[in-house]
C-alpha cells in the first residue's frame, strides 16, 4: 500500500520546488472556506487538491500505525502515542503524564487527531491502545472527559470500561470533580481504591495549572511548525507567480487568508496560561514579494459558486445600495476601514492616511486584520459590516437570539453604574466564501482593545494612573456578564462566554466615556455584541 499512497501524492508536483503530499494539500484545503471545500469546481487549484484526495485519506488511516515515543523524546514530563501513516505523516496523538504517587497512574491531558481524518475511527484506536498500554503497566488511567453529554462521541469512554470517578469514592465529592473518569486494569480489580483515587484528584486539581502550562507549550510549537509547513506548501503551489508583475486575485487570497490565520494565532497565545513568548513566533518571516501583496480576503468567482443570500431585516436589505446588493463582498471590502484606536495609531505613526491600501506584510507589522471591520452609512446612520467565517453562521443566530433577550428583559439594567445593552446583528449577506454582519455603529470599543490602549497611549497612562480605568473597565465587563447569567437563569453559558463586550469610547480622542457623581467613576456604557 506504501507504493500506491506515494504514485497518488507524486502525481501532485506543483512547480519546481518540491511535490505536495496529503498534509500539504489539506492544509491548502483547509485555507479555503468550508462552503467552497464541499461543492465541486472546475477551477486547477480544486482540481490539483482535490485528484483522489479523500480515497487517499482513507488508505492512509487504514495504514496507520500507532508508536510510542521514546522516552528522550518526550518532553516536559508529557508521554506522547502518536499515530503515524505508512508515509511518515502524522495523524493524531495522545498526550500523557506518569504520576508515580499514591497510586502508579497515567494522567491522559488530552487526545488529538487531524480534522480530516477525524470520524474515521482513529480516536477509539488510539484509546484501545492506551487502554492496552495501562493494562500492560498494571497503571490506573484518569482523564477529564469534557465531551458534552449532547455530542455522539459521549460514550467513546464508558465504551471501553472507563467509569465516572465517582462511582469508586462517593458521591460526596461529585460535584467538584464531576468530569473525571478513571480506568482500572485488572491487577487493581477488586482493592479498595477510594483513599488513593482521592489523594490522586486532588494532586491534579493542584497540578492542573503547571500540567496546563507544559501541554501549552507543546501545542505552540507545533502549531508554529505546521504554519511553516503551510507557508512552504503556499510558496510551492504559487511558485511560478511569485515575482510576477500581476498576480492572480487566487494567490492574493490564499496568502491573505494564511497571514489572518497566522495573526489572529499569534494573538490568542498571548492569552495562554504559561505561554511566555519561548517558541516566537518570528520564525515565521514573509519573503518580500508576499509582504508586499495586497490584502485580498475574498474568494476569486472561480472558487464558489453560491449566490449571495441575506438573512434579518428585509427592509434594511432593500435600502442597501443597488451596487452592493449585485456585488456584496467586492463593495462591502472597499468600503473605509472602521478607525479603531489601535488602526489609526499605526496609521498615524506611519503618516499614512486612513484610506491607505494595506498589503499582507502590514497585518503581520499591526497583528490583527482592520479589513474584518468596514464603515457604512445608512439612511444617515453610522453602520459596521463585520467579516466573519461561514462556519460561524450558525453560532451567530444563536447569539443573535441571546442578544435580541438581553435587549427586551433587561431595559434600564446597569453594570456598576454603566447602562448595559445590546448590540444584535441586523443583516447578514453571504457572498464569495465569506459572511458579512451588519451591525449599528456604537461609541465604544471591545474593551480588550481599551486595556491595551491603556498601557500604550501616554495621555491614557495618566488617566489610568489617576483613577484605575483598567480596574474600572475590569470590573465593569465582569459584572454585565454576571447581571446577564443571573438573569437568564444560567441558560446559554457557552454564548455568553463568547461574547464581544464593548465599553463607551469616544474614537475621534481616542478616550473613555466617563461618567462621575457622588459614587465615584464609571463608564457610560457597555454593550454585549
């Protein structure tokens, strides 16, 4: 079978630099949105990724083998299994840590397979291999099972003799530790396991944060190497545009959607618990003529072929001009940027002027996409059309409904003294492989982005100083998330931890809306979006 996976991936030279094979194809696949990966093109790029691409999936899973590394291979404490195709790729790995006390026991941090080879069964292999592996080590298991009762994979663990940790040391305590699960191998069937088992949670409780931090620090650095993988595939497959005087709107795109991609990575590991900055990633640097393209970030109209279509307010849809009902990606992405704080501060610090054309290498130089975010006026109205992935349509309507509550059960609600409202979608107009939702204009900012104008604007320095506006604007968004849970009963917790909260800002200074009365500072507003 080797020889047959390799004469289907060495059918794939695209350019003189080297041939993509499978992991290389997906990735490029995967820089596509979903609508387009799931219908059919006559476009080359569909044509080269696609050629025998699933089949050749499902040789390569039904080839694969699962190895234990050794142990100088590790790292940070963690054991890994790694399920490796015929060809050498990789396709999922289990990640583990050896506690020796009070009992032998293996800790699973967490199981990881490829989304295209997912539903394809290598998650129970790999499971029925570690399962084997703790009945060979006489070693009990425990994982924390995070699966949501709703999803179909539930049982994946009860399947194969996993139990809730409960049923060995009481209900007492299962409240407090309700997602753990524990597998007992037969040396241990039968011994009274309550007072080590408990001995054992507690340890990770404790632990959890350093076992958080080491998993961490593994999943960046293989992040990083596979958006160097991904980099070198887009180099490949583009390799004779490249240095061209025109290039194709397809490899502007591609090279647009990577670097987002790239950014918005760079961004959340910041947030990481532990994360220091040790696996940077300046590893990644733009050859001169990919920094220079300009930002492209819809589809060409050879990659999709779905009509544009509109969901929410009717009437506002009819009001929208003629031009960008025909054509809504190509004028919704040239209408003006919306003049966030931190967007026109680089502008400013450049001497560039808002309308100023972007290029790929200045989303990398600013570290966040200002093209998401576009500025329209209707019927004399201020609006924000915000680009978002088809994929999140679904989630959106949900939160849509959540935020549409907010504004009819909570008329007059205050968040320590800020008046708190909402911020629904209005419109959302599908069109060229992206979603575009449209929003009122508010006189306010995400309040992430207030904190960190906070620490970089001097003149925000002193205010800051002066009254604790970072503490105020803390507390503030903590609060409306609170007032809003309590409300609604504890229902949708999952919406409203994904929610955008935005605090009153006055744009054109660039300073908080403040409000002051006998009770001290606070903000204005504050709006859930």
């Amino acid at each position: 079978m080797t020889k047959s996976i390799s004469s289907i991936s060495s059918a794939l030279v695209l350019g003189g630099r080297k041939k993509l094979g499978l992991h290389e194809r997906l990735g490029l696949i995967g820089l596509i949105e979903e609508g387009m990966r799931l219908g059919t093109s006559e476009s080359p790029v569909m044509a080269d990724l696609f050629d025998n691409l699933w089949s050749l999936v499902n040789k390569t899973v039904s080839g694969s083998t699962i190895d234990r590394l050794k142990p100088e291979d590790s790292q940070n404490g963690f054991s890994v299994f790694e399920i490796n195709a015929e060809t050498g790729e990789n396709l999922g790995r289990l990640n583990m840590l050896y506690l020796k006390k009070p009992i032998p026991c293996y800790y699973l941090v967490y199981v990881e397979v490829a989304p295209p080879f997912r539903k394809r069964g290598l998650g129970n292999r790999i499971l029925e291999y570690f399962r084997d592996f703790l009945i060979k080590k006489s070693a009990v298991g425990i994982l924390d099972n995070i699966i949501s009762k709703e999803d179909p994979t539930y049982d994946i663990y009860f399947k194969q003799a996993w139990e809730p940790v409960e049923a060995i040391i009481g209900d007492a305590v299962s409240n407090a530790w309700d997602n753990y699960m524990i597998f007992v191998p037969p040396s241990f069937q039968g011994r009274d396991l309550r007072e080590p088992l408990t001995k054992l949670v507690y340890h990770l409780k404790r632990k959890r944060a350093a076992i958080d931090m080491r998993d961490n620090e593994l999943m960046v650095r293989r992040t990083i190497d596979e958006f160097k993988d991904l980099y070198e595939a887009l180099l490949t497959y583009f390799e004779k545009e490249i240095g061209r005087e025109k290039p194709t709107l397809l490899m502007q795109f591609m090279f647009t959607r990577f670097v987002t991609k790239l950014v918005a990575f760079r961004r959340r590991i910041g947030e990481l618990l532990g994360y220091t900055g040790g696996e940077s990633m300046e590893q990644i640097v733009l050859a001169p003529e990919i920094a220079a393209l300009p930002v492209t970030s819809y589809a060409p109209e050879e990659l999709v072929s779905e009509t544009s279509f509109v969901s929410g307010d009717r009437e506002l849809w009819l009001r929208l001009p003629e031009d960008l009902k025909k054509r809504p990606a190509a004028v919704i992405e040239s209408l003006p940027n919306y003049g966030r704080p931190s967007l026109m501060t680089w502008l400013n610090e450049r001497h560039l002027c808002p309308s100023h054309t972007l290029a790929i290498g200045d989303l990398m130089d600013l570290g966040f996409d200002p093209t998401r975010l576009k500025e329209i006026n209707i019927d004399g109205k201020s609006h924000i059309f915000e680009r978002v992935q088809i994929r999140q349509l679904t989630h959106l309507d949900k939160k849509r409904g959540l935020l549409e509550r907010i504004t009819s059960e909570m008329p007059g609600a205050r968040a320590r003294n800020a008046r708190l409202t909402a911020n629904p979608s209005l419109l959302v107009i599908q069109d060229r492989g992206n979603a575009y939702v449209l929003r009122r204009k508010i006189s306010g900012i995400h309040w992430e982005e207030a904190m960190e104008q906070l620490q970089s604007s001097p003149h925000l320095r002193d205010i800051n100083t002066s009254v604790n506006l970072d503490k105020i604007i803390f507390a503030t968004v903590r609060k409306a998330k609170e007032i809003i849970a309590d409300r609604l009963g504890g229902e949708d917790e999952t919406l409203l931890d994904n929610m955008a909260c935005f605090v009153s800002w006055e744009l054109k200074t660039n300073r908080p809306k403040l409000m002051i009365d006998s009770e001290g500072v606070f903000l204005e507003s504050v709006w859930m979006a």
